[in-house]
C-alpha cells in the first residue's frame, strides 16, 4: 500500500528546481497512469451541464460516472482540465488567483463497500491522501516540513472526517499541521445546483517560511498571503438536490484538484505564478511595449480589494500588468470555444475581460492593436498543449482586433463623459453614488460592461447602485420587446402567415449555416416580419459567395423535401440532453416545446434541425416557397447578418 510506502520515506528533501509546467504535466498524468488511471483530454470549457456557464473544475466532464452511468475510461481516470471563473475576479492582481487556469487531477468511480484497494479498479481516502504525498514529496521533492493540511471538522448533520485525520496522523504529519476547518474551506460541491459534493483535505504550501503579521497563530485560510492551496483532495460522499437537500451516495469517490499555476510557482521558486514560465513571456512583451516607464499614478487608479492590501504596496505597479495577463490568456481559450463578445452570458464574460483589458491597456499607453501580439504569444506558449487554440488562431484574432477596434472608438469619449458626470457629482451632492440609470447610459450609450462602470467608480471613491442598473436594463428590455412584437407583425397567437413561414425558415437557415460553416455558428438575434428575415449570427470572417450559396441551396433542399415540422413538449434538460439548440438562457417554465424538422419515416431518427423554441411554425417545409438570401453582412466583433426572404 502507499501508506506503508510513505510511513518509511517521509523525510526532508530538497525542491526540485529543474521542472517547468509542461514537465509537471508529463509527471502528473505519467504518476497517475502508472497506478492504473486512464489519461483522459481536457473537456471544452463550455459544459454539458446547462446550469453552469463554463468549466469550473476537472470533475465536471465526470459528474454523472459519480452518480451512478458506467464510465467509458474506467473507474480511475486522470486529466489536466481547462477551467474558466469568474469569482476571483476582483482579485486578480495578486500572487494566485485567475480567471482561467488549468487543474490537474486524478479521479475513482463506484467506491463500493469492499474495495479493492490499489491494485483494484477503485479507491477512496487512504489511497488518495497516500499517493497525493508521494506525488508531491517523492516525485517533486516538496520538503514535508513546508506543507501543511486541513480536514472537514464536521458541521449540521454531515459529521467530522474522522477517517481523513487518522491516516494523515499515521502518515506522521506533525500534529500542530494538521487543522480543521468547516464547510466554507473543506468541504465540496456540487457543481451547479445539484450533484456529488463532500469533504475535503486541502494540502497548503507554506510560502513565506516566517509569522504572519497578524500573530504567531497563523494557519492555512489566513489572508495574509502566507499560505497557498495547492491540492484538494474531495471524497464525494454525498448528493445534493436541487432544493439543496444532502443525503449519502450510493457509490463514493474521488475527485482531486491541483492547480498547475500554483505549484509550478512553487517549484520554480517565484514569489507569484505570474512570474512562471507560464506568464512572464506575456507580461515581457508587455512591458516591451511600454518601455518599461514607471507609472506613478497606479497608486490612484487601483484601491486594493481588503483580501490583499497588505501586499498592494509591493505589487501596485505590477497589478496592470497581471490583469492584462490573466485576461488575455482567459481570452484566447474563450473565443477558441467559439465563443464570441456579446451582451448576454459568455459572450458577455468576454466582452468584460476584453475591455477590461482595452482600457488597461490605454492607461499603460500602449499602442493600438497591442491584443493581436499577445495573443500569439498566449498560443505560442499553449499550441502543443492545446493544438485547437492554434487551429483557431485567426478566429481568434479577428474576434480580438474586431472588439478592440470597436470599443476604442467610443472608450475614450465614455471615460471622458465619466469624468464630467463625476465632476458634478462631486460639486452637487453629498453621497458618491452613480446612479443606476446613469450606469445604464453608459452600458448603452459606450458600451461599458456594468462591472467596468463599478472599477472605475471605485478607484475615485464612488459605488454603483446595482440594482437601480439592473431595473434600468429590465425597463429598456420591456419596451424592447413591445416594439419588437408590433414591429415584427405579432410574431405568437397572431401571427400572419407569411411570418410564421419565415420564422421556419429560420431555423432550416441556423442548421444550414451549422452544417456548412462549421458548429460554432450561434443564433445572436433575429428579426422577422411578415416580408422577410434578419438573422445575426457568429461568424468571424465574411462569408464567401460559394457559401451563401451552398446555404441557399440546402435550405431549398429541405424545403423540397416537404419535411414534417415537429412539436414536442419537455423538460428543459431532456431538450438539451436530446440535442436541442438554445442559445438564449432565460426563465424557461417547467415544460418547454422543442420544434424538430425532419423525415419521420427515416430509420435513424435524426433530423434537420432541432430547437427550443415558442412558435409559431408551419406543417411541413413544402409550405415555404423558394428561400433567397438577400445579403450577408458584418455586425462588428465576429458577428454577420442575414437578409432573407422567401419568394
């Protein structure tokens, strides 16, 4: 067993100073690999799971082997796992934290009641905290004594990890480096609103070898900066529902998470991961292109958040060029999922970090079009680890170059106007808030993403009123969609038929479009009255006249072909699970209708098109007449538009 292993060779060691991140990877997956794991590749960063926006972790790819399906790999799988968030945000800046990152982890299935421990197919605690030691101390040669663990100490009904503390005790761990700490930082989950989740053990790193300012008590979870995660060991025992009930699975397991960043900072000996390999090429052609000036009014411009103010006075200079770092990288793995800049869910999470970056960008006065050389460093640094981001690098670059051209044309007129609406305000009235209204105009009118509209604010004193924001934005999306109904000729109960003929015809024109441009087509708008179609979509590159082509006449094929329009009620996850396109997430109602065109008699059962959708829509697709694009055209920051008609 490793435990027997690890009681005869924990012993102090020297850090290992010649490894980098690609040879952490390799020996991550290789150690793994060894003790009968199945390597498995990163999943994309936008999940199956309708709940969640983006990939958080490297469990989410397996969640439903740990409730129970049968996995295709096995039960001992492994992986280094692309994962987005947007939680830290606030703080990136400091020495850890990031939006996109990746996490290497090592993962057991189905632990049943007699396992069969590590020459079997499945493994719980002892396994794991066992193999996480040896990996760390005998494969890295992370001395013992700069390493530190906490377990679940038990809290409402779920108890103390009892079993966690006893085999760290018998691994030798010194007493006084063990803690316990409660639901808030050890224990897990789920993902989304429901799924696996249960208690954890956390190994920290001990980074700064000395007291914490605040006392001589200092442990891991302190905000001092003193202590870093490193890995979290989760032991799935539990389920939890969607109205957030915990009962105990019926199969356990285990879910690890390392952060590649993190470590690969501590083998290199930095003092931040953004001084690691991964990061100081990005932040060197930075600083390129800014002639290395000093900028003494970072001091002004950027209030830290508490969580790291004490380490502000050393990093205020280098916090700009962090964020833009960490953005630029998030970025480029973003618009690789074909994800576009947008207004609604990912495409408004890119569009945020975009121009957060723009506009740092302009403070550091660096030149137009600085986006484009670092992203090709970003994929310079990740092509052989991720081959598809440098497939895709000239969508990527377009996304970029069409957004930074878009923004900066109204960016400087905005902070210019900002700067003039905070003038009155200082000289007017006695509370330093922007108004939700205010903040509205300016997402309108300069395209500024609510959250940017709040850092600018902060750093001259000044809050945002949030929700008066939102009942603004809720205000001009109600007369919207008024004027959109009586624009559109009562598209619903009254819809005239020629409309409801172009409304089908919109959807054989978003599967044509799929089909021969490629799936990261995505649906951005439409607009249908009873003369024709307007249909917005994601596309970084104008389309070519063999292609509008090639769409009209797939379109007309399916028309030709007199196929049945479909209408099924469902759930929403069903729909989703069945294939069903929906790109808009709203406030579905428990049953919603899915419309499928296809052939009934065909013997596969696959079909044309399939997506949620309200209505109305024709019988069969012989109903439409002859379908005729009348132009294609741009829309900015890779989206295209469509003009059609049916004659």
């Amino acid at each position: 067993m490793a435990l027997n292993y690890l009681k005869k060779s924990l012993f102090s060691v020297k850090l290992s100073k010649e490894m980098d991140s690609r040879e952490l990877r390799k020996r991550f997956l290789d150690f793994f690999e060894k003790r009968g794991h199945t390597i498995v590749p990163s999943s994309s960063l936008i999940p199956s799971d309708p709940s969640v926006l983006f990939t958080t972790a490297g469990m989410q790819q397996f969640k439903e082997y740990f409730l129970g399906k049968p996995s295709p790999y096995g039960n001992r799988v492994t992986s280094c796992q692309k994962c987005f968030r947007t939680s830290d945000i606030d703080e990136i800046g400091d020495s850890k934290h990031l939006t996109f990152f990746e996490m290497l982890g090592n993962f057991s299935f189905a632990m049943s009641a007699k396992s069969s421990g590590e020459g079997g197919e499945d493994y719980f605690k002892e396994e794991t905290i066992s193999w996480a030691l040896e990996f760390l101390i005998g494969n890295l040669k992370i001395p013992l004594e700069k390493l530190w663990f906490t377990y679940f100490k038990g809290e409402g009904e779920i108890p103390e990890d009892k079993e966690s503390l006893k085999i760290l005790e018998d691994l030798k761990i010194p007493q006084e480096r063990i803690r316990k700490f409660g639901k808030k930082d050890n224990f897990w989950g789920p993902t989304g609103k429901r799924g696996p989740c249960g208690p954890t053990v956390e190994i920290h790193y001990n980074l700064a070898g000395k007291p914490c300012q605040k006392g001589k008590n200092c442990i891991p979870n302190c905000d001092c900066g003193r202590f870093v995660e490193l890995w979290n060991l989760v032991f799935n025992e539990y389920e939890q529902d969607q109205e957030g009930k915990i009962s105990p699975l019926a199969q356990k397991g285990v879910d690890t998470g390392m952060g590649l960043e993190r470590v690969t900072m501590v083998l290199e000996e930095k003092e931040s991961i953004f001084e690691t390999d991964l990061f100081s090429p990005i932040i060197f052609e930075i600083k390129k292109m800014t002639g290395q000036r000093e900028i003494s009014s970072f001091e002004r411009l950027y209030t830290p958040p508490i969580a790291f103010e004490k380490e502000f006075e050393k990093i205020k200079y280098q916090r700009p060029f962090r964020i833009i770092t960490d953005h630029i990288r998030a970025s480029v793995f973003l618009a690789s999922e074909g994800i576009l800049p947008s207004n609604i869910e990912r495409g408004y999470v890119l569009r945020r970090v975009l121009r957060r970056t723009i506009r740092l960008g302009k403070l550091l006065n660096l030149p137009g079009g600085f986006l484009i050389p670092l992203a090709k460093k970003v994929i310079e640094i990740y092509k052989d680890i991720y081959p598809e981001i440098f497939s895709k690098e000239t969508d990527i670059l377009t996304v970029f170059q069409n957004e930074e051209e878009r923004f900066s044309k109204t960016l400087e007129r905005g902070l210019s106007q900002f700067e003039k609406l905070l003038k009155l305000k200082i000289k007017n009235e006695k509370l330093k808030v922007i108004k939700g209204e205010e903040a509205f105009d300016f997402y309108q009118s300069y395209g500024f993403p609510l959250e940017l509209t709040e850092e600018i604010a902060l750093e001259e004193g000044f809050k945002v009123d949030k929700e008066g924001f939102l009942e603004a934005q809720r205000k001009h999306q109600e007369i919207s969609r008024a004027g959109a109904e009586k624009k559109f000729g009562g598209v619903g109960k009254e819809a005239t038929y020629e409309a409801t003929k172009l409304h089908s015809a919109t959807h054989l024109l978003q599967a044509a479009l799929r089909k021969i441009l490629g799936e990261h087509i995505k649906q951005m708008g439409s607009d249908i009255t009873p003369q024709r179609l307007r249909f917005d979509f994601s596309h970084p590159q104008k389309m070519s006249v063999e292609e509008i082509k090639k769409v009209e006449d797939l379109v007309n094929q399916k028309i030709k072909e007199g196929l049945e329009v479909k209408r099924e009620e469902m759930p929403y996850a069903k729909a989703i699970k069945s294939g069903a396109l929906a790109f808009f997430k709203e406030r579905y109602p428990k049953i919603i209708s899915v419309y499928s065109i296809g052939n009934p008699s065909d013997p596969s059962g696959q079909v044309f098109s399939k997506e949620i959708c309200a209505g109305p829509h024709v019988k069969k697709t012989g109903e439409l007449g002859h379908f005729k694009i009348v132009k294609e055209e741009s829309l900015g920051s890779g989206m295209r538009r469509i003009r059609a008609v049916l004659e």
